[in-house]
C-alpha cells in the first residue's frame, strides 16, 4: 500500500500535494517524494522517512507550477532509499509516474527493455515509466493503454508528460484511486481525503479503467480503449471516514482487507504446474535447504500464534520437527541452536525488541536466521539473512489481524517450497495451491456474514469470560480468537485445546461462561464434537464455528457461524476471520477504544 496525490489546475500544486500526502500518510511513510512541472520541466524532492521530512527538504525550493503528482511509500520491491522514492520518470525525464501496487512481471519487462534503458531505482515500478516511453508516439493515454496492456500485476497509476502540461493519465487495477472535480481543476488521491478541504464531488474509479484528464474535464475508458460513462458522487464523509475508507475503524477496514492483501502475498510466488513455491528472499541454495534439520519460529503476541499455525504446517508439509518460542523466553533458556536450525524471526513491525534479540542470540549460535516480516526495510529484516515479506500493507489498528492471515499465507509457502523438495508429492503441492488460490473468495463469503456476527456479539456482551476452544491446527486459531477478545474488549478469555478442558478448566463451565468451539470438518472433527457434548453438559452457551452443510452442527448450538471448506491445513486463514469479527463487534458495542485499546502498543521497542 502506497498513497498518490496529483493536481491538474490553475492553484500553486506544492501545498495541495504536500497537504494530501499527510493525509495519505497512513497508507505508508517510509519515504516521499512530489514531481511538479515548472518552465516545462519536472522539479522533483525525494526523502526516506515521513512527510514531515520532506516538507522540511522542501523548505526554500521554488517548486513553483500547477501540475504535479506526489506519492508516500510502503516499500515492496527495493528497500527504503531516496532513490526508490517515487516519482519515477523515463529515460528522458519528460515522463513521470507514481505507482501503487505490484508489478510482477517487472524482470522480464525489464529484461525486455534491454540495456538501452537506465534505471534509478530497484522498484517494480520504474519499469513502467520506460515502457510508456517505448510506446509513446504523441499520445500519452495510447501509449499507457499499450504499457498496462503488457503488464501482470495490481496498480493505482498517475502518469505525467512535460510535453502535455494539460494532461494527466491515471489507472486503476486492484489499487484504489478517486478523482476530486473542481473548478476547472481536478485532484487524484488513493482516497478522498487529500481533496476533501477542496471539493465533495468525487468520481470512484473501478478496476480496469483508464481516465484521460485536462484542466477543464475528464475522460474514461477502459483498457480496451472504449469509452465508459462515470458517475459524480458528492462525498458526505469526513476525513477520517475517507482515510479509513467508509469503515467505522482501522481494525475493520483492516479485517476486510484480507482477501486482498491474502491476494497480494501469494501471487507470483507459486508455481501451479510443478506445486511448488518459490520464495526467492529465503535466500537459501537447495544444499542448504537440504541441510535444515528442525526448524524453530520465534515471535510475540499475535505472531507468535501465527508461528504456531506454521508449526503444523511446517511438520505435516516438510516433515520437518518444528518448535515455536515466544521470544521473550527463547533467549533466556539457552536454546539449543546449531548449523542445521533455521530459525523465522516473525513479525508484523519488524522492531518488537524481544524477537530482535532472540534472532541476535540464534545468529550468534549459528543457525540460518531469516525474518517473516511485514515493513519492508524494518530492522529484523534487515539484521536477518533473508525472508519472506508478508505484503499485508501498513497495520494501523493496535490489535493485528491482516498480519496475522499473511504471516500465516507466508509460512505455508515456506513449508510447502521445503515440502517439495523433501517428501511432499506433486499432486498435494498442486491441491494445496488450488485451494489457496480460493482463499481470497472464500474470505469475502466470511465477511459478508459480518451483520449475523454483530448480532452474536451484541447477545453476549454481558458476560465477563469466555473460552475458545479448538484441536488440531485450529488450537493456535482459538488463541487467537482469545487474544483478540482481551485485547479490545478487556474480557477475560482462555484458549484451550478442545482434548484439555476435561483435565481443570472445566470446572469453570456455567451458564454465565460462553464457550466459543471451532468445530469445522477435518481430522479431528469427530474428537471436537465430543468435547463440545461435555460442555453442553455442562449447560454452558456454545458459540460454534462449523463447516457449511455441517447440519449435525445445529443439534450442539443454537448460535452457529458457518465458514466454507477448505483444506485443513488451510482453514486458520478461514476460521480466525469470525473470531476477528466477533471480538471486533463485541468491543464496539461495549463502546470500547476499538483501535487504540488501553494499554497496549502497536509496536513494543522495549524488552
Ligand atoms: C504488540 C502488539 C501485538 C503484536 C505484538 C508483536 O504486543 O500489540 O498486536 O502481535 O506486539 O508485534 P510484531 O510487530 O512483532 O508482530
């Protein structure tokens, strides 16, 4: 995720842009950078860290013009320097361009492209400006068409030429972008609030078009070149709800994220016909691989449940004996650790101190350290050797959950790229793929239940605790579940294993105290089915979480939360979703600081 601004008017740009990008900014901030067009030629400042930063490089330069783009960065390809800032322009410079997105087959264009082609950055994205180059013939919009046409991947895409200072080019696939209609000016932004002091009257637009923009009116086509008819919309939201795209909160929008950035953290990293995934970053040669003996996932909080989703994965995929830490305790039990460990550092931030030190500690042991990490250029994955990014984009709300789905769409590729080249056969790599590929759909089906949930909760928002129970690789899921609740609701929940409640926790059960079982159908289903009967009998409210046709599910519970099938190795990417839910809507209606719950921090730098 990265946010865009531009300006096409007869205002001085500079303030627009900048302004803009504060308001983007929680889209991303490890670097900025504004292009602005004067005496026929783009004046561009680039800077890493937030905008702040690059308003005080502004200071005293004359960027003086009225058309100008300006983007903020959230590093995926190419880490976090002034040089892999956009604007990104051309060979010539007369083209510039910012990108929000990924472009996967940006080698191969660049290979294509030739050596005649000099680049600037290590980004994904610079390699579309000189495509444009190739193509343009006089007509800027032909000549993105035919640069889009080329391309694979996901893109919010402005386009500046200093030959045509009266027209802007801006495209959309898979990345937002909202056009701001002024007077006899028009504003672009990742969302509405970089235009919001100037203008109501927005235009949305969708997938797969294209829009050709002048100071005086705009218009849209799709890639095919054809016309298509756009409607204005007045905008009733206020900043805020425009930052947060309508959701009422972060960690909502967040949760309804995940089908997208599950999306984003998958693709290009598979191969279908060989059932294999290529994680490039892990940065490991086959003989080392073949060398890992055990595998040990280091982490904190929600990660470290993540960690635990991996360990299934990593033993059932890779038959590889596989342990989870929390990081805080690794480091203090002298762990054994030698050259044939690989040891994951994950980590949503990149900077909780406790797992910092634990990867310090397995490094000075010998073992090959790699990082699982969202913020790209953060210090675990620079202190590590290598890793895997999660491209879940910027985590606002304090309690995580699209991290938490990515972490674990990461792991599975690690275990299933080490499954490969052990024991794993073709035709399970290939199932497994196929299903994860349905995960993003199956997802939404989720979400869209989110109203029903909302009910659910809103019934049991009097009760003081609650259990969560599952088996299997649904046990770490159920931790999840309970972390979320204590983390923004403040109830008091535990986690168990369905097979352990009969062994103590039991003896809790009333009908003051909700259980919360995750019942879908796999392996282990029949066992859960019996651990919930003794919780019935104990006349304790269940909460269910089953598997769609389950219809024995109904003679447990009256309270039922149906997810699709899946495979079972995948169903924590499923399942956790309603646990998210439930915590979410049960915070709310408690009337709860919901994104910046007490206590707690986003990202915890100290031991
Ligand atoms: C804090 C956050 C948690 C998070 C944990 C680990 O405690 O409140 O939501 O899971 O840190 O953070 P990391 O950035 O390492 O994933």
């Amino acid at each position: 995720m990265c946010g865009i601004v531009a300006y096409i008017g007869n205002k001085n740009a500079l303030p627009i842009l900048i302004n803009g990008l504060r308001r983007l900014e929680y889209r991303g901030y490890d670097s900025a950078g504004v292009a602005i067009l004067n005496n026929g030629e783009f004046l561009s400042a680039k800077s890493v860290g937030k905008i702040d930063n690059l308003a005080t490089k502004l200071n005293g330069q004359d960027l003086a013009g009225t058309y100008g783009i300006a983007h903020t960065r959230w590093a995926t390809h190419g880490g976090v320097t002034e040089a892999n800032a956009h604007p990104h322009a051309d060979c010539t410079g007369k083209i510039i361009l910012a990108h929000n997105g990924i472009i996967e087959n940006y080698r191969e264009l660049k290979e294509e492209l030739g050596a005649s082609h000099t680049y600037k950055s290590e980004t994904d994205s610079e390699v579309l400006a000189h495509l444009i180059e190739i193509y343009y013939k006089g007509d800027l919009r032909k000549a993105v068409l035919e640069a889009l046409a080329r391309v694979r991947g996901t893109y919010g895409l402005v386009v500046m030429h200093s030959d045509h200072p009266n027209t802007l080019i801006a495209a959309r696939m898979g990345s937002p972008l909202v056009v701001g209609i002024g007077d006899n000016e028009f504003y672009i932004g990742s969302d509405a609030s970089p235009m919001l002091a100037y203008t109501k009257k927005v235009i949305f637009l969708d997938d797969g078009e294209v829009t050709e923009i002048s100071r005086e009116q705009m218009n849209t086509v799709n890639l095919k070149d054809i016309n298509v008819a756009k409607h204005v919309e007045e905008i009733e939201w206020d900043e805020a709800q425009a930052q947060k795209q309508g959701f009422p909160h972060f960690m909502l929008k967040e949760i309804f994220d995940q089908p997208t950035v599950m999306a984003d953290a998958i693709r290009g990293r598979y191969n279908l016909a060989d059932g294999i995934a290529h994680l490039g970053g892990l940065n490991m040669s086959l003989e080392q691989m073949h060398s890992v003996k055990r595998v040990v996932l280091i982490a904190c909080g929600t990660a470290s449940y993540a960690a635990l989703v991996g360990k299934y994965m990593f033993e059932r995929l890779a038959g590889i004996p596989t342990e989870v830490d929390v990081a805080s305790e690794f480091r203090y039990r002298d762990p054994i650790i030698d050259s044939q460990t690989l040891v994951f550092g994950i980590s949503q931030s990149g900077e909780t101190a406790d797992t910092l030190a634990a990867l310090k500690e397995a490094k000075r042991k010998g073992a090959f350290v790699r990082g699982i990490v969202n913020v790209v250029g953060s210090t675990i994955a620079r202190e590590t050797d290598g890793g895997v990014y999660i491209h879940a984009g910027p985590e606002l709300a304090v309690a995580s959950s699209k991290a938490f789905t990515n972490m674990v769409a990461a792991l599975l590729l690690c275990a299933l790229q080490f499954g490969r080249i052990n024991k794993l056969t073709l035709a399970t790599g290939q199932r497994l793929l196929n299903a994860l590929q349905e995960i993003p759909e199956k997802m939404q089906i989720i979400l869209q239940q989110s109203d029903k949930i909302k009910e659910l909760a809103e019934k049991y928002q009097n009760c003081r605790d609650f259990f969560f129970l599952g088996r299997g690789i649904n046990f770490p899921v159920a931790l999840e579940g309970s972390l979320k609740l204590k983390e923004i609701t403040y109830i008091h929940s535990e986690a168990y294993p369905g097979g352990e409640m009969k062994h103590g926790p039991i003896a809790l059960l009333s009908p003051q105290f909700p259980v919360f079982a995750i019942m879908t159908k796999n392996q282990l289903y029949d066992k859960m089915r019996s651990n919930i009967e003794e919780v019935k009998a104990r006349h304790a409210p269940i909460i269910l979480l089953a598997t769609e046709g389950d219809d024995k599910a109904s003679e447990l519970a009256q309270d039922i939360i149906y997810v699709p099938p899946t495979m079972e190795v995948l169903e924590p990417l499923l399942n956790v979703i309603p646990l998210q839910l439930f915590s979410y809507h049960l915070a709310v209606a408690l009337g709860r600081d919901v994104d910046r719950p007490r206590n707690l921090a986003k990202s915890v730098t100290v031991e």
